[in-house]
C-alpha cells in the first residue's frame, strides 16, 4: 500500500506513456520554449503555430526572414533538442504571417 496519494503528475504521465502520448506532449513543450531558444531577434519576427508529427509551424513576418531562417534550420533543430531523448522535432515549416504585423 502506498504511503499518500499519488501525484496526478505521475499518474498523467504513466498513461501518456502507456498511449504511446509522452514523445508528443515533449514536442508540444518547443512551443513554449522557442522564444528562449531562439532568442529576442528571432522571436520578435516569428511565431509558433504547432506542432503535428514531428513538424514545428512557425509563422515569419517576411519572406526574407524565412529564406534566413531556413540557413539556420540545421541549427535551431538542434537547439531545440538538445537533452531531449523523446518528442525530438524532426522539421520545422516556416510559413508567412497572414499578419505580419501581429507578430
């Protein structure tokens, strides 16, 4: 018998791993970190939509800013992964802002 309840962390997280759930609740997490990984400059130029199979939408401002942001894809990819053993980015799509002024 266990000492107190368990915390419903644990238990989220034993079902998300039994649903096979875990890997994709680590990518989603790249889209709250994407400012911090990017840094300012980028982050003031772009936006994270979602990610869906391994794939991280980003929204862009311009379409010079996506033809830079491509050159450092290689990069970027491996920031957001470092320490990560599950839910890895496998792409990202940089996509024009509807808006680009929203971002």
């Amino acid at each position: 018998m266990a000492d107190g309840p368990d915390r419903i962390g644990e238990l989220l997280g034993g079902l998300f791993r039994k649903w096979g759930l875990q890997g994709e609740l680590e990518r989603q997490s790249a889209l709250e970190q994407w400012d911090e990984i990017v840094g300012e400059g980028i982050a003031r130029v772009t936006r994270p939509q979602g990610v869906a199979r391994g794939v991280l939408y980003v929204e862009v401002r311009s379409s010079a800013w996506i033809t830079e942001l491509n050159l450092m894809r290689h990069d970027l990819l491996a920031r957001l992964n470092a320490g990560r053993s599950e839910g890895r980015i496998e792409r990202i799509v940089f996509r024009l802002a509807e808006e680009p002024d929203d971002i």
